[in-house]
C-alpha cells in the first residue's frame, strides 16, 4: 500500500539525503494504517518534488519526549551542529493533540 505525506523543506531534504530514517507522527487514523514494508511517498511543502520510502518499522509513544529519548538526532532529522529538542513538534501539533493520540516513530528507508 502507498501512502502521501508532506513534509517541511527542511526535513523533505534530510529524507532525500538519505540522513533523516524516521518520521515522528501523531498515531492517528490515518497513521494508524501503515504496515512495515507499505510504501511512503513525502511530497515537499514547497513543491520539492515526491520522494519514496519503505517503512521498515513502527514504533508506538507516548509523547515526541520519548521518540527524542530513543533515536539519535540526525536520524530525527537534526543536522550534526543542531541542537535536538522534543518541544520542537510543538509546531506541527498540540500537546492535547499529542495526549489524545500519541505518537508514531516510523522507521524509514529511502528507495528512489
């Protein structure tokens, strides 16, 4: 099965690169229906193009506190130089949403 997401120029670029293995998401209905090996296509906000990935694994959180815990940050998407901060993804969504759903470590590999 083949699935869109976007993504931020930022991160679309460290997918590209092959250095940003895992997207952080909320674990809602429609993550909810990945399976390791579907496929993934990131489509850039900025219309960067579309780039595929497999999803190799899924891993379940509480909160971006625990994922941040769990994976080095340039697999998270940080640049070496950068500092990796889980209040970061308080951007992209709310703490209540983050509470209600949860969220989803899904472990990618890169395969255009």
């Amino acid at each position: 099965m083949v699935h869109k997401m976007s993504l931020a120029p930022s991160a679309f670029k460290a997918v590209a690169a092959g250095t940003k293995t895992v997207e952080m998401r909320l674990y809602d209905e429609k993550r909810s229906r990945l399976k390791v090996g579907n496929i993934i296509e990131f489509v850039g906000t900025d219309g960067g193009g579309v780039i595929k990935c497999e999803v190799l694994s899924l891993t379940r959180y509480k909160d971006f506190f625990e994922v941040y815990g769990m994976y080095d940050k340039v697999a998270l998407g940080y640049g070496e130089g950068e500092e990796a901060n889980a209040e970061d993804m308080y951007e992209f969504y709310s703490a209540e949403k983050i509470g209600a759903y949860g969220v989803l470590a899904i472990e990618i590999r890169l395969i255009d």
